[in-house]
C-alpha cells in the first residue's frame, strides 16, 4: 500500500515578511513586501499549500484576509492563523535555523538581532495583542480581564490619554 502524499506546505509570517511593518498597530497592515505576490503565484503554480501565520489577536484575521484581497494575494493563500501551524518551509523575518545541534546558533541569534536592530523586542501594543490572544489573558499589571477583547478594546482607545 502506498503513503499518501499532501503537496508541500509553505508557511510564511505576515508582518515584516509578506507585508511591510514598522509598529503594531490594531487593524492595520503594510504594504505588501517586493515580489511577495509573485512569490505567492509561483508557489500555488507549483502546486505547494500557502499557510500565513501571524502573532496578532484572533479579531484581527478578518481586516487581514480583507487587506490581501485588496492587493490581490488572498487567491494565493489557503490558510492564515495566528500561531504556529503544521508545515514543511517556513518563511519569518525572526528566524534562526536549527541545523541538529546547537553549534553556531548563538552566533546566527547574535546576527539577528545586530540585523533586526531596535526592531526586536515587544512594543506595549504587542504585548497588549499577547494578552489578548489568550496567552495570559492579563493586562501588563496583571489585572485580569473578564473580557480580552473588551478589555484589549477600551485599552487601546484609551492609550495615551
């Protein structure tokens, strides 16, 4: 009996990988990168499965969805979550590959972060979106919230006052 074969599966990060980013912003998303629509159309023209990830809340997936669509690269993607998902390539601005060991890792973070510069690092906005996501469903003071999204809502309305 023969194994069934699913095609490739291609995982790329949203923000600063696909899209352009320099702040979070709730509900707000960069212009696509260079050639990333391209890259979308060769690879579902190779008949490889496109997954998005993102690390921004769950409310936030619909103006996403509705952002590719108005750069014509959601016909391109099968699948975006927030999270981590099952694949075999993924594509993140923040990465650092594994090659079996440990040996030259600290070396390619120590790169990563010299590249990425003051880019790294959480903003209070991200850590806000943390929150909300369900990761610890607390505020920064850890003041719990009965409603993430609420709670996550009035925050951001409010910041800076």
């Amino acid at each position: 009996m023969s194994e069934t074969r699913f095609p490739v599966t291609v995982i790329l990060d949203v923000d600063n990988t696909l899209l352009e980013y320099s702040e979070y912003e709730f509900c707000v998303f960069g212009r696509p990168k260079p050639g990333a629509r391209s890259f979308l159309a060769r690879q579902k023209a190779k008949g490889r499965t496109v997954r998005l990830f993102t690390t921004r809340a769950d409310i936030e997936l619909e103006s996403l969805r509705s952002h590719l669509e108005t750069h014509d690269m959601m016909r391109y993607v099968d699948h975006i979550q927030c999270g981590k998902p099952f694949g075999d390539i993924y594509i993140d601005d923040r990465a650092v590959a594994f090659r079996g060991n440990f040996d030259g890792i600290e070396d390619d973070v120590e790169k990563l972060l010299k590249d990425h510069g003051r880019n790294l690092g959480f903003t209070d906005k991200e850590v806000d979106c943390c929150y909300l996501q369900g990761r610890m469903c607390c505020d920064p003071d850890n003041d719990c919230l009965n409603d993430c999204c609420e709670g996550y809502l009035s925050r951001a309305v409010t910041k800076g006052d």
